[in-house]
C-alpha cells in the first residue's frame, strides 16, 4: 500500500509578531551608528509651506542628535536623547530643557519622529491579520505602548510580507483618537539595504495638510560616545 507523500518543508511556522516587527525596525531604523541629513517640508490645507533640514546622529536605538541646519533662524537648536530621556538645546538658554517625545518639532512632526523611532523597544506587538494591497501580502501588527511617555499610544503598523519593508502606519493618542497616518515610500539603498527614504505623514483631523521627510546622505561609521552627552551638546549649539 502506497505510504502518503510527506508534508512540503516549506510548510513552516509563520514568524511572530515580535520577530515581523524587529525585522522592519531593522529596515526604518537599523541598530548600527550612523549619521544621516533630514529635510522636512511641511504643507498647511491653505497651500503654505516651509522647510526645515536636520542632521541626525544615532547610536544603537537609544542615542540620538538632532541638529537643527536650516532655517538659519533655528539653526543650533540639539534635541539630545539617551534612552527615554529627551532634552532640548537652544543657543538662547543656558541649561538644557527637559521635553516630550509627543511635543510637535514642526508640521506633522513631532520630537519623537526624528529623536526616537525604536518601535521594537517602546511597543508590544500583536499581529491582526494579513492584507493584500497592490498585489502584496502585509501583515498588520497592532502596536501597544508599553510606557506613557512614548510618541505614541498606539501604532498600526503595515509590512511587508516578502520583504519585511514597513509600508504604512496609523498613529494613535491615548484617547484612541486617530492623530495622523504615514506612507512609507521611495526605497532606496542607504547603509546596506534598501530603506525608505521619503514618508508622508497626513494630519487625521485636517484635511490636505501633511509633511513629507526626505532622508539622504546616510554615513555608517563609528560615533564617539561623546557626542551623546550634554557637555558636548552645548558645543554644538554655538556652532
């Protein structure tokens, strides 16, 4: 008697929500050090607009230097963060000045958009479902903060399936009010693998306003841990 053929080895366990999530981290915001230039155009619904252009230090997930260059009205303002603490640097104050990861930096975005994107640290994951848009699979993860002081309360998250490329997400206050969406777009090679290098982020609550950010110019290369520190972020600002 002929014995049932056995099983296909592809037939593998699917990865969990922790494992999609720190892949996609991996992709928006990798665990190396690097520098990278960050221009911000932010577009009212009255058709205004104006830009702002950072440069951005990171270490690991939980260092980070944003460095104010352009307007030359702001420039010399640091937003320095080590872990989950956030101080603000401006050359007309002293002392530094404790802030919010929630406070608005311009536009759409807010401190921790730039400052702090460690998504895999601050949030626990849930996988909803999996989606077909454009022809592609997505699994859906529902992200729940696990600290008050986080961006965000909650994040909907869409990557990727074949590529593990975040594609979309949905940000949440506490209230549960949907505050606004961001697309994830123009990959493009930067550090070693393709990363998205343009986001739109689409205020919920009025219509036709948004901010779109451009990244450029990344450099992967060992940062002195001097540079995360107030006494050298004081320097920085009389630059």
């Amino acid at each position: 008697r002929d014995r049932p053929a056995p099983k296909a080895a592809a037939e593998t366990a699917p990865p969990t929500a922790e494992e999609i999530l720190r892949r996609a981290d991996e992709v928006r915001n990798p665990t190396l050090d690097y520098a990278v230039r960050v221009t911000v155009t932010s577009k009212k619904a009255n058709g205004s607009s104006r830009a702002h252009v950072y440069e951005v230090l990171c270490s690991g997930r939980d260092n980070a230097v944003v460095k104010t260059i352009k307007p030359p009205i702001d420039k010399g303002r640091v937003l320095l963060m080590r872990d989950k603490d956030l101080w603000a640097f401006l050359p007309s104050v002293s002392k530094p000045l404790r802030v919010s990861f929630r406070e608005r930096l311009i536009g759409e975005v807010a401190n921790g958009d730039l400052a702090r994107t460690n998504f895999t640290g601050d949030y626990t994951p849930t996988l909803l479902r999996t989606e077909s848009q454009d022809g592609r699979e997505h699994y859906v993860l529902d992200l729940i903060a696990t600290a008050d002081d986080v961006t965000y309360a909650r994040v909907v998250l869409w990557v990727e399936r074949e590529t593990f490329h975040p594609r979309q997400a949905e940000f949440y206050a506490v209230s549960g009010r949907l505050l606004k969406t961001c697309t994830y777009a123009r990959y493009l090679e930067m550090g070693g693998r393709l990363r998205p290098t343009q986001l739109l982020m689409s205020d919920a609550t009025v219509k036709g306003q948004h901010s779109i950010l451009e990244y450029e110019r990344m450099v992967v290369e060992p940062l002195p841990a001097k540079y995360f520190t107030k006494d050298y972020l004081k320097r920085l600002v009389s630059r």
